[in-house]
C-alpha cells in the first residue's frame, strides 16, 4: 500500500484520556493498556505528561523501556510545554524506546495568549522556534501543537507552523482544543495548512488532527481533516477525555475500513479484531463505563430488538447491519473455565483477552480464579475481566486492604458496619459505624479508620453475568480533601459475587489513590495539558 497515505493512528488514551475526572491509572494498568494499543497496532502512544508528576515520569519510561523496546514496537511519546524543562524531562522518559518522540505545544489563539501565557504574537513565534529546535537537538522525531488551533487567527497559525518546521518540528498537530469547529471549518483549517505551510504537500511534513467533542463533532471533524490532507489522528479509546472527551479511535478507524471508496488512498494498519478487548479493558482501568449505544463498541452497537430488523437480519445481516461484529472483536470465542480448569487454561484465555502477565501477578490470578469457581460453577469472559480489573485495581503500595468487612441491616434496623483494614505493616485497624444503608455505613466506617473526609459522589453497580450468582460489579468515585484544601475526584472499581464486599473494596481503592497521590504531593502540584 501506498506508505505515504497510511493514517497515522496516534493513541493519546494514557495521557488526554486519563485526564477524564477520576479516571486516573496505576502504573500496572498503564503498562497493560500500552501492551494492547501495541497489540491493536496504533503507530503511537503518547505515554503521559512526564513533567506532570513522579508518577507519570515512571510511567512514561517504564512505557518507553517495556513497550517501546517490542518488536515492531510503536513511536512513544511524551507531552511537553515549550519549556526547557518539560523537554528536558520528556526526552528523559523517552529516550529508551526504540522510537522516541517529543511532542511540544504552545497555544496560539488569542485569547489564550493575552489571558493564559500574558504572551505577545511575536513572543510566541519566538517561543515556538526556539523550544521545537531545542527538542530537535535531543530527538530526531518532534511533533509540534498550537494549542486552540481552532480559535487562532488563520494567518498567524501558517506563520507559527511555518517557524515550527524551520526549527525541526516533523509533525503539526492541529488541535480543536475546546471543541468549537464545524467538520467544513477544520476541513478548512488543515487544507489552509496544507498549502501554505512549507514541505507539508511534499510529504516531509505531516498535519495532524487532535479534536474535543464538546458539540459532539469531534470525529466528523477528524474525518473531514483526514480529507483535506492530515495523515495523523489524535484519538483516544472509547472517546474519553476531558469535558465531553476526544475522537474515539474506534470510530476513526471502522470508518476508514467501512467507508472506503469514501476516503482512498488512505489506509491504516489497525488490527480492527483488537477493538472490543482494548475498548473493554480500558473501560475497566478507568472505572468508566461505556454507554450501551457508543458506536463500535457498546454493548447494543450490534443489537438487534424491532420486529423487522430482526426479520431482516434474519434474511440478510446486511439490511441492518453496515460491519460485521467479528470484525471489531465482538466474536472471541467463550472457553468455559471452572474449577477443574488448571493454570494453563486460565492462562491462554487470559492471553486471549489481551492481558500479558507476570508470574506473579498469573499466580495471584490463579488463587483468585480457584475461589471464584467455589462461588460459581463457570466462569465466564466477563467474570474474568471483572477479576483481573480488581486485581490490576490493588497496589503494593495501597496505604491499606480490606481484611474483614460485616454489616447487619434489616427493615427497622439502623444499618450498622463493621470493617477491618491492614496498613502496609499488617497491623490491624478495627472500627464500626452506623449509616444510612449499608454501603453507607461501610463508607463511613473506613472514613473514620483512614481518618479521610471522603464524600462519596457516584455509585454504580451491575452484574458481570446473568445468574443468582452474578459477580457485582462496582464503580465507585470519591471526592477527596487535599493538601492545597481542594476536593480531588478519584475513581475506584472491584468485583465480587457479594456486592457490598466490592462496594467496600471499590471505595477503599479511590481513597487508596488519593492518599497516594497526596503523599506523594503531586495532587496539587500536577500539571493538566489540555490540547
């Protein structure tokens, strides 16, 4: 295939994607995501923020050193401000992988120069050449964004575009920061800069489109961008993101391979089949459920329930249906698992799925599984995605786990909780309290152990499979005091075939993050991109 129209499918769920409210992740979590966008075939993963926090600088290189370093691997990329020092860190969490890349913005709009950086036009070109050939001096690959592209003044963007590629940048990203644009303005946009940025229509530059979805646009107007010339895509699985999220990936690439009359010569190399397990898996890392009717992926995108659809589908899948499901992922084979199943079988489903573990997080998996099917006679996917997002959900480094958890309530009676946790010393921490309703009392009882305000703000629960003995599964988000006297939301999610037992576990695993991250000082101090 044509090299030059292959679509660049760069993956920014690690980094604008996690900045959705309460969808922060683990370092083992981001590891197992960056493993299945490598197994999807994204081209890149933009890893994180590197300057944004400890934190993220581990994740980053751990990304770069284990992802990175695959055969075939895909480009990594870190976030970085025009700043020396966000780009003296993201080229230090980088520069193992096999492909590093630098990805550095500036906004250019004038509303965010006045008001955000108090920066003239002409500082902000100035910037702009001298930060993009300060990355280009540590790294071959630097991609270049002028932040609110969409609210900029068209004549002042070529200008600032223009200076980036003298300097070195190898790529424009061209963001739709706040969602504002129509798909014929962006179309608009990137076909302006196509023809007057130089080495952009020679193909030594690539354009790149990066769009927010406030007015529910962003994927019309990614696609509209591809059409006027852009050969990269800045995406996220499952669309999440901050406000009302970024393009999702998934519905980009299905239709590119949907629509192809449409948009030849373009290509990508997208593994489609990989769709439904990285959209499932980032659903489960993030606590962030996806809506039944998203398209690709949502549990109804290929259901069925009018009386002449079904009928038609009967005659035709294709009266109703424009892909197939198989062909996203949706037909993975259901081997049974129970409790005469052994490691080995456990293990290749598991590969199945697309999780890679270790020996030891397999063998903690395996004891998990074992007392699962005592509870259930079989286990299904679901029941074991449900399993491995509640292992993936507990850190080594959790301030504390839930030991024993016992509630009594009844109609009349005042539900009363009683909870026992284990600090990182294994000492024992007793306490009870009285709520509302039992899942009331359980929150209240580890507030007053923690010794955290914790205020619980949602709470969803649902079961994994069908059955008296379904896994609960449940999502909870906390909101939480830290040290500038702000309230963080953090997110927290397990399963178990008893629901307030996973309610316990989920809230104790959102308070687990804040204290965490608020140890550690970086809730505060964490930088927050927003392309």
């Amino acid at each position: 295939m044509d090299e030059q129209n292959r679509l660049i499918i760069f993956d920014t769920t690690l980094r604008d994607g996690e900045q959705s409210p309460g969808a922060t992740l683990n370092l083992a979590e981001k590891l197992e995501i960056a493993r299945q966008l490598a197994r999807l075939g994204v081209d890149v993963i933009e890893a994180g923020f590197a300057i944004a926090s400890p934190g993220d600088f581990e994740a980053v290189s751990r990304i770069a050193q284990e992802v990175g370093q695959l055969d075939q691997a895909p480009i990594i990329a870190s976030l970085a401000r025009a700043q020396k020092g966000d780009i003296d860190r993201a080229w230090g969490a980088v520069q193992s992988a096999r492909r590093p890349r630098i990805h550095t913005f500036l906004a250019t709009s004038d509303i965010h120069l006045e008001y955000k950086l108090k920066m003239s036009r002409g500082d902000c070109i100035e910037a702009a050449g001298d930060m993009v050939q300060y990355a280009r001096r540590m790294c071959a690959d630097v991609e270049f964004s002028p932040e609110d592209a969409g609210r900029s003044d068209a004549e002042f963007l070529y200008q600032v575009c223009s200076v980036a590629v003298q300097a070195g940048a190898t790529t424009l990203n061209i963001p739709d920061t706040v969602g504002y644009l129509t798909p014929s303005e962006y179309y608009n946009m990137i076909a302006g800069l196509a023809a007057r940025v130089p080495g952009v229509k020679e193909g030594r530059i690539v354009l790149s489109t990066h769009c927010h979805n406030d007015l529910g646009m962003a994927t019309a107007n990614t696609l509209a961008g591809v059409l006027a010339g852009a050969r990269q895509v800045e995406v996220t699985v499952n669309g999440i993101g901050e406000r009302a999220g970024n393009t999702s990936l998934e519905e980009v690439v299905m239709a590119l391979h949907t629509r192809k009359p449409v948009y030849a010569p373009v290509w990508c190399k997208v593994d489609t089949t990989q769709l439904v397990r990285a959209s499932k898996m980032v659903s489960a890392m993030t606590s962030i459920p996806v809506q039944p009717n998203k398209a690709i992926v949502g549990a109804n995108a290929f259901a069925h329930e009018a009386g002449i659809h079904q009928d038609g589908m009967l005659k035709n899948a294709l009266t109703y249906e424009i892909m197939r499901p198989e062909s996203v992922g949706w037909n993975a084979t259901n081997l049974v698992l129970g409790k005469h199943s052994g490691r080995a079988a456990l293990t290749d489903r598991l590969k199945q799925m697309g999780y890679d573990l270790t020996r030891e997080e397999l063998d903690k998996a395996f004891v998990r599984f074992k007392e699962l099917c005592d509870k259930k006679k079989v286990v299904s996917d679901a029941d074991l995605e449900a399993l491995l997002t509640d292992q993936f959900e507990s850190l080594a480094t959790d301030m504390y786990r839930l030991h024993m958890l016992n509630c009594t309530t009844g109609t009349g009676n005042k539900p009363v909780a009683s909870v026992i946790l284990l600090d990182t010393d294994n000492e024992l921490h007793e306490d009870a309290a009285i709520g509302n309703g039992p899942v009331n009392a359980v929150c209240n009882c580890i507030n007053r152990i923690t010794g955290v305000d914790a205020k619980l703000v949602e709470f969803h629960v649902h079961a994994v499979t069908e059955g008296v003995d379904a896994i609960a599964n449940v999502t909870i988000r906390v909101e939480l005091p830290t040290q500038d006297g702000r309230r963080y939301v953090f997110s927290g999610r397990s399963a178990d075939t008893d629901t307030l037992v996973a309610s316990g576990r989920a809230y104790l695993a959102a308070i687990n993050r804040g204290l965490a991250q608020s140890k550690r000082g970086v809730v505060s101090d964490k930088v927050v991109a927003n392309l």
